[in-house]
C-alpha cells in the first residue's frame, strides 16, 4: 500500500478531522493517467481506514479540476487487447465504485472545468460545490468514445432525460445549468470556494454522526435499484438497526435533555 509521502500525483492531507485528497497534476490538466487512478483509489482507503478523518474533500490544484483520460494513455490505448483494455476499465469503475460506495461522505470541491472522466468524478461524490466558471460535459462521443462507466451513476443523479442530452450531445454546460441538473449542489464565488467547503464539512463533521452517516450512504447506494416493496423492507430494516447503535441512543438522550452534542 502507498504511503502519503510516496503519492507522486496526489496528495493526502488530514486537518480537524477533514481529509483532502488534492489532484497534483496541473501541468496536465490532472488527466486520470493509470498512476493517478491508482493513487486516488489507495488514497481513499486511507481516508476511509483513518480513524482522524471524518469528511473527505477532493479537490484539484491548477485551473482544471480535471479534463478526464490523459491524451497519451487514450494513444497506447490503440495498442491494447481486449482483455487489456477490460482491465484498465476495470480499474477506474473501482475507484469510481469505492468513492460511490465510501463509508465517508466525499465533498467535491471544483475550481476548473470538470470534463469526461473528471465529470465522472464530480458525479460520484456526495455533494459538490463549484465555482460559476467551471464547464462540467461528457465529451467521449465527440472523439468516437462512449461515457460507459459515467453513464450508471449519472441517470441515478441527474435522471435520464438530462443524462441523455449530456452523454449524446458531448455538450459542455455551465456551473449553474449543472445546479439546475443537480449535479452541482452550491455555486461559490473563486475566492470564497475552499473556505465555504471547509466550513460545510467541517459543520459536518460537528453536527453529523459518523454511524449514521455510513448507514445513509449504504441505504442510498441500495435503494435505486430495488422495487418500492423491496426498498422499504431494506429501509426499515435499516431504521431498526440504526435505533440499536450507540450513537443514535447518544443522540436521542442528547436531544429529550435539550443538550447540544457535538460529534
């Protein structure tokens, strides 16, 4: 397993419960080479086993968040087999499934234009925050590509009339048509971003049990694709062990003695 120290095109800081994951290839407009994929997954499992972190925040440094497959990689792609190409994309639906699937709420923090797989990412996060500049689009089919992996996760979140337009137009949209779709949650003015964002998962980290946010993640990534019998079975299922955790008899006893709790 990578250490911190060891990520060359990442790095992986934790402060007051708070860990950031910042993308560190501007010069490439952090493109998702086979390194940075492999660094990004390794990265959140740190923060997913690291007992100091409570919230994660993604972020990338230069002024693309990222603009998806790095041109010399899709170049040796021409090259691949099969079988080879099916491992590649096996590993980037693992990260995109990890940070889906995350225990941790994962917090986008966009700075630049999020593009192809780089939208992907933003797409997989919990909850976004951008800029008003940024351009969010899948582009694939305009080089003769398809948005495979992109597409499962984009109908979940935007719908499929919406995913439509974007994955078959490759159009670029705005920040704010992407708040529209709810894809992006808040927009924030270029110098307010990081402070906002630090503010909003920070009160996260204060207001939020850990427990029962790990609990909501799992039943969101369930429920979608279950029949409304099924899914209520599961969520009260979900209801009636999360009544048995530590935390929710915490809460409960904090709230009916009129105590403010901080998590």
């Amino acid at each position: 397993v990578i250490t911190p120290k060891a990520m060359k095109l990442i790095t992986y800081e934790v402060h007051e419960r708070i860990g950031t994951i910042t993308l560190n290839r501007p010069d490439k407009r952090n493109a998702l080479s086979p390194s940075l994929v492999m660094e990004l997954d390794q990265a959140f499992d740190l923060a997913e086993r690291d007992e100091n972190v409570k919230v994660i925040i993604l972020q990338a440094n230069g002024e693309t968040f990222c603009a998806g497959a790095d041109l010399a990689y899709l170049q040796e792609l021409q090259q691949f087999s099969y079988e080879q190409n099916l491992e590649d994309s096996m590993r980037l639906k693992s990260l995109y499934e990890k940070i889906f699937r995350l225990k941790k709420i994962v917090i986008a923090q966009i700075q630049g234009h999020a593009l192809a797989g780089g939208c992907g990412l933003a797409t997989v996060c919990d909850i976004v925050f951008s800029v008003s500049e940024a351009k969010f689009g899948y582009t694939e089919v305009k080089i003769g590509f398809i948005p495979a992996l992109v597409m499962v996760f984009l109908v979940r979140k935007i719908g499929e009339q919406r995913a439509r337009f974007m994955l078959l137009s490759g159009e670029l949209i705005s920040a704010e048509a992407a708040q529209q779709y709810g894809l992006v949650h808040q927009l924030c003015p270029t110098n307010d971003l990081k402070s906002v964002v630090r503010a909003f998962a920070a009160k996260i980290a204060r207001q939020a049990s850990a427990q029962s946010l790990e609990l909501t993640k799992s039943l969101l990534a369930q429920i979608q694709s279950r029949s409304l019998e099924d899914g209520l079975a599961l969520a009260a299922s979900a209801n009636a062990h999360a009544r048995a955790t530590d935390d929710c008899k915490k809460g409960i006893a904090a709230f009916l003695s009129k105590q403010e709790l901080t998590w």
